[in-house]
C-alpha cells in the first residue's frame, strides 16, 4: 500500500509544480518533501517527477500516480468519516429547478454523496413555483430555485441576467410575433418573458409549451423559437439575441437557497455549504 503522507506530498507537487511551494503548501521542509516523493518512486517502481534546473514536470506515470493518489486520499478520508461515529445519517428531501441542471450542480451533489454516504439525498427535479409550494407543505427540506431578484428570501447562491437565447440562424421578420419557447404555466422565466414582451408593446406566439429543459434545448437548437436563459447558462451552441432582434430586457434572477424550519438542520446546512462553495456556472465541457 502506498503511504498516505507521501502521496500528499506528490500531490502537492504536482499541483504547484514546485517543491517549494509544496513544502509551504503542507508546512514541511523542502527536503523532506523530496524525500517523501523518492520514496513513493521508490514504491512504484518508476519515475514520477521530472526535474531540471528550469521546472518541474510529471511523468506519464506521475499523471497516473496523481489521479489514483486523489483516489486513495478520498476514499481514505471517507473511510475516517464513516468509522468514526461523526458520520451525519438520515433523509435529505432536496428539489431543484429543472433547468439548474445545466449548472455544476450534478457534480456538486455527486461530490456530496461520496462524501456523505449515509445521507439519503432524496431529488425532486420540477419548476421553481411548483418546489416553493412543496416546501411551504412540508414535502421538501432544501430547495434550489429561480427567484425574482431582490426579493430577501432565502440564501442568494447566485444572482444573473435573464437573456434572450436561440440558434445563430434563427430569423424574425419585423413585426412578426415573437416565437416564444417557454415552460408550461406556472413557471418564473415563461413570467417574465410574457410580461416584459406586453410591456413593451410586442406580439407573440407560444412555439414550443415544454416541462423540461431538454424540451427547451431541442426546440431552441432546432430553431423554431426563442428562449428565455440566465446569461450564464446559454449553452455554446446557442447565442444571445436580444439585441439582434430588438427584444425589451428580462431584469436579474437569483438562485436562491430555500429551507424547510421543520428539517433536519444539520443536513440542510451541510448540503447548502457544498453548494454554496462551489460556482454553478455551467460546466466547460458543455
């Protein structure tokens, strides 16, 4: 087995490239951490770090070495949680807005999940007025929803711009009506984009009444509408258009952390400090 406090060191090194900045990063000497790295080379049986007088380099083996070292490390460290009667049980009720799913948010509570095994993360997915209602009954512990900004409620996880978004070569003659894409009724964005196309005086059609993100993706990428999206999650193969084709502004949305008093507190704190410690812009390989 290779030892736990070698594979941190390594760890830090390859993560800084430095020995140097390893042993800062760790509070040890530099040639202890020298020591620490031959000794996993010594182990493995190969040469994991290259050295020169101009930088430090993994190896290929010293790539492998760096993800099964983040492998054992995890795993090591859950094994320490789940042995030592600190590990937090019980059911977490947890509902989040459909089209949040496009976020980091799937990693997040992955991450979580492994890090908390004896939780039961119970997932509710729908639209954010239908999980308020669920939560104001009692049939929810911690929601993730779109809220109108400003509104004060809740814990703000993250405040944006709703945009206008469709395919590059989607066109709109003038004067026709706007081809909306939207969620079925009720839903905050389909609210929003309503409102503000009447305010300022444009007509519109619905082109696609949809339950789920998906709906809106296929229908957007296939050109038969608009959307409505926070400026952060437009997906690369979709574009803003709201200048283009003269649309009146949608104002700011937050995401926003609600909790049911009546819950767990402990879990509910614990879950909303992982998301809250992590951004939930869109992942890159989107």
């Amino acid at each position: 087995m290779y030892d736990s406090i070698q594979l941190k060191s390594f760890l830090a090194v390859a993560e800084t490239r430095s020995f140097t900045g390893a042993a800062t990063r760790l509070g040890l000497s530099q040639p202890t951490v020298s020591q620490h790295v031959r000794k996993l080379e010594k182990a493995a049986g190969r040469m994991l770090i290259a050295r020169d007088t101009r930088e430090v380099r993994l190896t290929d083996n010293g790539d492998a070495m760096a993800g099964f070292a983040r492998t054992i490390l995890a795993a090591q460290e859950q094994a320490l949680t789940y042995f030592s009667g600190s590990a937090m049980r019980g059911r977490l009720r947890f509902g989040v807005a459909d089209d949040l799913a496009i976020t980091q948010l799937p990693r997040i509570l992955r991450h979580f999940r492994q890090l908390y095994p004896q939780i039961n993360l119970e997932l509710t997915v729908s639209q954010s007025p239908p999980l308020l209602r669920r939560l104001r009954a009692g049939q929810l512990d911690l929601i993730l929803i779109k809220y109108m900004a400003g509104t004060g409620e809740g814990t703000l996880v993250q405040r944006d711009r709703l945009v206008w978004a469709g395919h590059a070569k989607t066109t709109l003659d003038d004067g026709a009506p706007v081809p909306l894409i939207a969620y079925q009724a009720p839903s905050l964005s389909r609210q929003m984009a309503i409102e503000a196309l009447e305010q300022a005086g444009r007509t519109w059609r619905i082109t696609c009444n949809t339950r789920e993100i998906n709906g809106v993706l296929a229908a957007a990428r296939a050109g038969i509408g608009l959307a409505v999206f926070p400026q952060s999650l437009i997906p690369d193969d979709l574009v803003q258009v709201t200048n283009r084709f003269d649309l009146p502004p949608l104002g700011d949305v937050d995401f926003t952390l609600l909790s049911n008093p009546l819950a767990n507190q402990e879990l509910v704190e614990t879950l909303s400090t992982a998301i809250l410690g992590r951004a939930l812009r869109k992942p890159t390989d989107s």
